[in-house]
C-alpha cells in the first residue's frame, strides 16, 4: 500500500499542529513514549521531531513531506517543494517573529552598535545573513536554550523568536530590530511531489489544513425571518460570499444561513434580532474550503 512518511514537530508546535490536524481530519494519537503517533488514515505514517530537523529529512526523503517552520527552511538551506503556508503557531493563529533585542539597559539603539560584539541564537545562519545585509561584523554563537537570560553578563544581544513578546519583557528585554517573520508551512520532497499519488495526497492534505485554519476564526449562522424584512436582514451580514436564502414551507418566511468572521458575532446578533430575524443560530466550523 501507498504511503505518506510525515514528519511531525514535536515540542512547541506539537499540540497546535496535532489539534490542527484534528480538524482537518486526520487523528493522530501520541503515546507519551513513542515517538511515531498512531493515525486513522492508512496512507499516512507519521513521526515526532523537532520542527528543526524537518526540512533536511524531508530533503533527504526520509519523510515525504512534513510540517516546520520557514525560518527552519532557510536556516537548514534546504531545497524542498513549499506546498502551502500555514498560519498557525504555539498560542496564536499567527506569525512569529525571529528579533534582534538587548537588555532593557543596554546602551544598543541599531544592529550598528553591535560592531564587535557579541551575539547568542538558535539561527545562527539567519543571524549571519542579517548583520551581513546591515554590514555588521559581529561573533555569534550558538545558544543551546534559555537564551533570553544572556544579555547582558554572557552576550551583548540575543536574536530569539516571539510571538507576543511577554517573555521578553518578563526577562527585561528590549526589541532592537525584526530579522524575520516565520510560519509553518507544509514542505515535500521534490521526489516524493514528482510522484502523482504522493503528490494528489499531499495537495489533499494541504487543502484540508488550509481549510481548518480558514475556519478557525469563522462560525456558520442560521437564521429564519419574514421576506418583508429580508432586505434590511442581508443589509447587516458581512458573509463570506452571498448568504444562502431558503424558501420555508410558509410562504411569507425564508431561511438565511451565511459564514462570518467569529469576533463579530456578538455584535450583530442582537441587530439580527432588532431587524427581525428569529430562531439564529450559530455553529462552529472544522473546515472551510475556498
């Protein structure tokens, strides 16, 4: 039988991706001392790695395809297929970002005033490109963790990722500069994408991931109201397209049923029910396909 060796980020991402991956419809389920989730989908087998190590196995075609970050992409230079982009990551439906800060005391205003200092990261070819592009000479090493905690008795700078920067500023920290903005993308060995069924399974799988994240700020609402008061109704619904209009089995009422942004919900709710909309209902979304 066909199937799809999946690398999986195990750690930071690894909650995020597996409850993604739930509502797009493939269940994986993770023992605590395994590293290779069982999943209800026979043409995919699946294992746990830190998002790092991805991009050079899928190159490698030890995976066929896997999910990382793009910062891990470019940090590995690896040449792989980026099938789509997904914006998710650890707490939020958004990018994070790799940053250049220095201790809230430090005298550092631009990358130029760190000519000849010193740097700690987890990207260290990320952080090289960067001080190269501002025609910096700095030394940068490695950072095994804990990497906010460096500046300023072990390092003058750190370049490190957030995604809201509430640990930076527990740490007493300052943001210089943005040296990248990153998300997870779903990545596949050229190999493995020149292959038609490994191809038409992943572009599946992609289109399905795509889909959960699309519906994960967005809810379905149905609603019934008299077709005198349909105009003023359709008037209030940012939809997504056109809201579907059902005829009902008395003549004087239809049905609305639209898709709409989640975070405007509650205030157009009570105008729906003004204007003179009845029975609404609101119901969450595990895919929605464009």
């Amino acid at each position: 039988m066909n199937k799809i060796k999946f690398g999986l980020p195990k750690g930071s991402l690894q909650e995020a991706t597996l409850q993604l991956l739930s509502k797009a419809g493939f269940n994986f389920s993770v023992s605590s001392r395994s590293y290779f989730p069982s999943v209800d989908d026979e043409e995919l087998e699946g294992m746990l790695i830190r998002a790092q190590e991805i991009p050079r196995y899928v190159e490698d075609g030890v995976f066929d395809a896997g999910l990382t970050g793009h910062d891990w992409i470019i940090e590995n230079g690896v040449d792989v297929v980026s099938v789509c982009d997904l914006i998710y990551s650890k707490q939020s439906m958004r990018k994070v970002k790799w940053v250049l800060a220095v201790h809230e005391d430090s005298p550092v205003k631009t990358v130029k005033d760190l000519e000849g200092k010193r740097i700690a990261t987890e990207v260290i070819g990320i952080t090289k490109a960067y001080l190269k592009k501002h025609g910096v000479n700095a030394a940068v090493e490695f950072s095994w963790g804990a990497t906010e905690v460096k500046t300023p008795d072990l390092v003058d700078a750190i370049v490190e990722v957030t995604e809201t920067g509430s640990s930076l500023r527990a740490n007493k920290l300052r943001i210089v500069d943005v040296v990248l903005e990153s998300n997870t993308k779903l990545i596949a060995n050229k190999n493995s994408w020149n292959d038609p069924w490994k191809r038409e399974k992943i572009e599946n799988l992609a289109m399905l991931l795509q889909g959960a994240i699309n519906a994960g700020s967005r809810v379905g609402l149905k609603m019934n109201l008299k077709k005198i008061d349909l105009e003023k109704v359709i008037a209030l619904i940012p939809a997504l397209r056109k809201p579907t209009i059902s005829q009902l089995s008395d003549n004087d009422w239809v049905a609305i049923e639209t898709i709409l942004e989640e975070k405007v919900v509650r205030a157009i709710i009570p105008q729906l029910k003004r204007a003179g909309a009845e029975g609404i209902i609101e119901y969450p979304l595990n895919k929605v396909i464009y």
